[in-house]
C-alpha cells in the first residue's frame, strides 16, 4: 500500500471553472499538481516496491471550509494528482480498476490522501465480506 498526502487542489482545477480559467493558467496550475504528486508519490515510494496487476485507489477529501462540495468536481480536481502519482510509479492510470472517495474531518488548509492498494481485497475494504 502507497499513501500520499497532498495539498487540497486548487480550485481553479474544478470541472465547474473550466470555461472561466484562462487555459495557460489552468496548464501551469494542472502541471505545478502533477510535479507535487510526483515528487511526492517518489519520496514516499521504496524502489524495491511490486506494483500489482490490479490497483485501488481511495482518496481521502479533507475540506478546508464547511461548505458543501460536489464530489464529482473533487475527484476531477484530483486527476492531476492521480496522473503525477502513476507517472512516477511508472504505471498508467488504466490499471487503476476501483476508486474509492472518502468524505474525512475538515482540516485547516484541507488536504487530500491519495491511498494505492492492491485491489485484490476489494470485497473486504468494503465490508461485502463477512
């Protein structure tokens, strides 16, 4: 299992912004969020680390405000993230066959956990196994 903790994407990055963000701005704010997740996913990384065939990712959204989100723009705002993560795992995002959104505790700044298993457990992260 690979866990990453990230920053709480840039809102500009939002599915709902994207006639209203100049798309310079949007490439350089896309670009700048794939580096830190590279950088962090290759920190956070042992070489000597097996990438199963199959993978899970849970991402954990911890908001910064008590305002309400829509969960579909979070995981678009967090695509960058997933990209940096695979591209410096050298995997493409296509072995990725389960995602999995937790809503967590508002933190000050918010943040995201990006969390990589193997999906091979899938039925008992869940809970459909007894």
């Amino acid at each position: 299992m690979l866990t990453i903790t990230l920053p709480w994407p840039d809102g500009r990055l939002s599915g709902n912004r994207e006639k209203s963000v100049h798309w310079a701005i949007k490439r350089r704010i896309t670009n700048d969020a794939n580096m830190l997740a590279f950088t962090e996913t290759r920190n956070a990384v042992n070489s000597s680390m097996l990438i199963p065939e199959r993978l899970m990712l849970v991402i954990y959204f911890h908001p910064p405000h008590k305002r309400k989100y829509d969960a579909d723009n979070w995981h678009i705002a967090c695509k960058p993230y997933i990209d940096g993560m695979c591209r410096a795992l050298g995997i493409d995002d296509s072995k990725i066959r389960v995602s999995v959104e937790v809503i967590g505790e508002r933190v000050k700044g918010g943040s995201v956990i990006l969390q990589l298993r193997s999906s091979d457990g899938v039925s008992e992260f869940l809970g459909l196994v007894p």
